[in-house]
C-alpha cells in the first residue's frame, strides 16, 4: 500500500483575467518532477458572479506543449480556440484541451450565466506532454457530464466519476497521449475505500472540501490542501473523517526536462524561443485533430 509522501499547501488568492478568487494549489515550478506529468492545478472560487451585461474571464491567449483540463463543478464557461474547437462547459462536464503544437484560446463565463449570475467552482488541471508530441496537431475534447461514468461505492460511502483512465471496469472518456487516471471523488465521513495506483506513478490527491486520512500515524490532508503520495507500493487506502469532495490523480512520469515560460512548456529553451518565434508568425492556427 502507499503512504503519504508530503502534503502541500498554497493559500496565495490572486486574480487570472476577470477570475477570482483563484488559488494555486501546486505548481511545477514549485514541485518539479515531483509530481510529473502534471504541472499545475489552479482552484477557481467558490465564489459568487454578480449579475452583468460584461463577458468575464481570459481573452485570447496561446499555449503550447501541454494540455489543459477544465473541470466545472459549479457555474458555465465558454471557451473558443484557433482550431475552431470550443462550447459550453456547464456543470459536471469537463473540457480536455490539448495545445500541442500551438493553440489560442480564450475562456469566459457564458452569456447566460453572466446575466443571471450564481455560483462558480471551477478546476483547471495542466499536463505536460510526451517530448514527442509537443509538435502534434492541437485537439479539443468536451466531454459532458453525462458521458463520464458515474460510480457508485460499496456500502453507501460515496461515488466516483471517472474521467480519464480505468476504475472498477469503467472508462473515462478523455483521451490522453500517456496513462492517466483521473477521478473525481465524494467519500462520506467514516467512509474508507482504496484506490489503485502503480508503482513509480505520481500520485496526487487535491482535496476541494473535507478531511482525509492514509493511515493513522499520517498527518491529516484537510480543504484546499494536496497530498503527494509516495512512488512506492501500489494502491492507496483513504479514508474521510468528514463528508470529502477531491479529485485523484494518478499517471506514471515522463523523466523528461522542463522548460516552461509563461503560456509554454516545452524540454529546452531553444524550443521556448521557438514557441514565440512561432506565434508571432501565425503558425499557432493549424486544422484540429478529429477525435
């Protein structure tokens, strides 16, 4: 079984675009290899959009060498992008954008939403890219609610929405250029359920809401924290001490460089001087790839 490796805690509230409030809950910056291949996971609200005739977000900005996933847990969005890929994101679906050779996009709260206002929860989750794939063509995945599977714990203790990779003989729609597994858990309080994971693979866990535990002589993973579960063993046991709402992630390492600047991440900084060079010269708009 894995244990608990470090638990990690950012709780810096800044603004992204119109967003806020946004927290950064881990970052490769601070983290390295450490937790590859995923870089960052930005938390966005809860908070409250006040009614408006305005569009809130982020306008136009580029991207390549990973991809980006968008998981809406309260609130809408709609997103467009260069490759013409782009929709709503309502509550419960996810969007798996992948910039890949270059792509720009924008992100705003739908119209709708915007007018009537409400309540916004929104995770974004970046994941770096094989070497040999940053250069492919860019793809765009909206996979709604009712396409993630939804399922459900033994003895009542919760559900689990699996939204990349396999859980229980169930499949997540997302289609990813390596093995990941994503899911998102609510576990009631008093509720323990093990979760698989392999050797070697970078194991995080990003609790929304609640309070867990990995074993009894663990420190306790409490809101708005993450847990860095250690490479070694397989499985992870979790149990909640209060009603938890977290996301679980799970995927073996590149063992790749990273060189990231700004909207890129790419394995050298030659590369990264290629991605401006690039954009400048329009080449960040190419056809999309079908699903």
């Amino acid at each position: 079984m894995k244990t608990l490796a470090f638990i990690h805690r950012n709780d810096s509230l800044f603004s992204v675009g119109d967003f806020h409030p946004v927290k950064t809950i881990f970052s490769h910056h601070e983290l390295g290899n450490t937790v590859s291949p995923f870089l960052l996971l930005d938390h966005l609200g809860p908070g409250l959009l006040k009614p408006s005739n305005l569009r809130k977000g982020v306008t136009e900005h580029p991207h390549r060498g990973f991809e980006t996933v968008t998981i809406m847990f309260q609130g809408e969005l709609e997103h467009r992008d260069s490759t013409g890929g782009g929709g709503i994101i309502a509550e419960g679906d996810v969007q798996w954008m992948t910039a890949a050779s270059g792509v720009i996009h924008k992100e705003l709260f739908s119209e709708e939403f915007s007018k009537q206002g409400g309540a916004f929860e929104i995770v974004q989750l970046w994941v770096n890219l094989p070497a040999k794939d940053k250069l492919k063509p860019a793809r765009y995945q909206s996979l709604k609610k009712a396409t993630i599977p939804t399922v459900q714990l033994e003895h009542d203790a919760g559900f689990v929405r699996v939204i990349a990779g396999e859980y229980l003989g169930f499949t997540g729609p997302a289609k990813t250029h390596s093995p990941i597994l994503l899911l998102d858990i609510h576990l009631k309080a008093g509720q323990s359920t093990v979760f698989p994971a392999k050797v070697g693979d970078s194991t995080l866990i990003f609790l929304r809401t609640g309070c867990l535990e990995f074993s009894p002589e663990d420190e306790l993973l409490d809101d708005q924290a993450l847990a860095v579960i250690s490479s070694h063993g397989e499985q992870v046991e979790i149990t909640a001490h209060r009603e938890s709402k977290f996301l679980f992630m799970s995927a073996a390492p590149l063992n790749e460089p990273i060189n990231a600047k700004g909207f890129f991440v790419m394995n050298t900084y030659a590369e990264i001087l290629q991605a401006y060079e690039d954009l400048k010269a329009g080449k960040f708009i190419q056809p999309v790839e079908s699903d």
